[in-house]
C-alpha cells in the first residue's frame, strides 16, 4: 500500500459522555487469584499522563488560534495551521510509539501511523515523499516496543538524511515476522551513502533496542539507503 503523507491527524477530543464514563476496573488478576496493584497504579499514571498530555496540546494549539491578529494575514493563518498540523502528527507518533494520548491499537495500524506521520512530521512542507507499508506474519508482542521505535528513528533518517534536497521520493518501510525472527526493513531512494555511515543519536537508539532483544542493524547504502533490524524470536 503506497501513501502520500500530507494527511492532518488531530489531537482527539473525549464527549462529554464519554468523559462521563465509570473507569474501568484497573488492577490486574494474577494467575492466584490476586491482584497486582503496582500495574494498576501504572496504568493510572499512564492514562492521567495520556490526559495531561492532550490537554496540554489542545490548549497550544488554542493559544495561537486565538492570538490577537495571527489569522488576519495569510502567513498568519498558515502558521497557525502548519503548528496544529505539526502538533497533530507529534500525537499521533507519540500515540503509535507508546500511547501517549491514546490507547495504541493493532500493530499493522499502529505501524502505518507511524509511518505517516513521521514522513509528514520530518518532509519539507514542498516535498512529496510516498511510503508504502509492508506487513507479513505476526510480530510476538514483546518485540513491538523495539519495532515501532526503531522504524520511528530509520524512517526519520530517511528523510532527514536520505531525501535532503529532494522534491520527491520514495519510502518503504517492511515487517516480516517468521518462526525465527522479526526483519524491519526500511529502504529508501535517497542519496545514500558511501564508506562507512557515521551514527547519529537515531541509529545509536536503534542498534540500542536491537542489542536489547539480542539483534542486530545492518545498513546499505550502494543504491539509496537499506536499513535492516532483525530480531530473533
């Protein structure tokens, strides 16, 4: 599936009825019949986290808009547009990596969203960069985390470095998971590079959830840039 990323995702709003909604039983039944408190209070501290945090964006986003003049002038209008889109596309990201402002869903969504976003969030407002998402098998649940964070820092790089000065290009981004292991493979039609790639904080954060899952990172840059993070199961 091939996208061009230039949708708005928003900063989600609760209803007053869904506000109004008893919580949901929080502490977790352990296999003897007890309850374990700590995950509990875990989970309360994420969803107050997740409310604060969309509270916080919503009323940036508010302050601007409502700014004395900003909307009077068409650059005004666009940068208070260009900052709602932003902060929307940060939400998302934050929502796919970790469910920041809102409970994550399925992985093959969370990893388009992510995907996205990040395109949209690091592209050049006049670039058009498509990304196609590519996804077999099923990735165990506690490699997620190490895959959506590193295809979060290698997409980034892909943009930031692959399509510098770019007006176009293209982006694809590929989940296999198999009996033995899960492979994310990002490859991009970029500069690429020759020798030997000098890391950045996104390729240090990545090689550092490949190591903690016993994996590795490879990367190629002959004919555009291919990152691979393989993860044994």
């Amino acid at each position: 599936m091939s996208q061009v990323a230039t949708f708005m995702p928003a900063v989600r709003r609760h209803t007053d009825a869904q506000r109004d909604q008893p919580l949901p039983r929080l502490a977790r039944r352990m296999p003897d019949g007890s309850e374990d408190h700590n995950a509990a209070e875990q989970e309360l501290d994420l969803r107050q986290l997740r409310h604060h945090t969309k509270n916080a964006l919503q009323r940036i986003i508010a302050v601007f808009a409502e700014a004395p003049g900003i909307g009077d002038t068409p650059q005004g209008e666009r940068i208070v547009q260009e900052l709602e889109h932003r902060i929307g596309l940060s939400a998302t990201i934050s929502d796919a990596l970790f469910g920041l402002t809102n409970a994550p869903g399925p992985m093959a969504e969370r990893l388009r969203q992510l995907a996205g976003a990040v395109v949209d969030m690091m592209r050049h407002s006049d670039q058009v960069i498509r990304v196609g998402i590519s996804i077999r098998g099923y990735c165990p649940v506690n490699l997620r985390e190490a895959v959506l964070r590193s295809a979060h820092e290698l997409i980034s790089n892909a943009v930031k470095h692959g399509m510098k000065g770019r007006p176009a290009g293209r982006i694809a981004v590929r989940l296999v998971s198999d009996d033995r292991r899960t492979t994310l493979t990002v490859l991009d039609n970029g500069w690429g590079f020759a020798g030997k790639l000098r890391a950045g904080e996104g390729l240090a954060l990545a090689r550092g959830l490949a190591a903690r899952h016993d994996g590795s990172l490879a990367m190629d840059g002959d004919d555009g840039t291919v990152a691979t993070l393989a993860l044994p199961h």
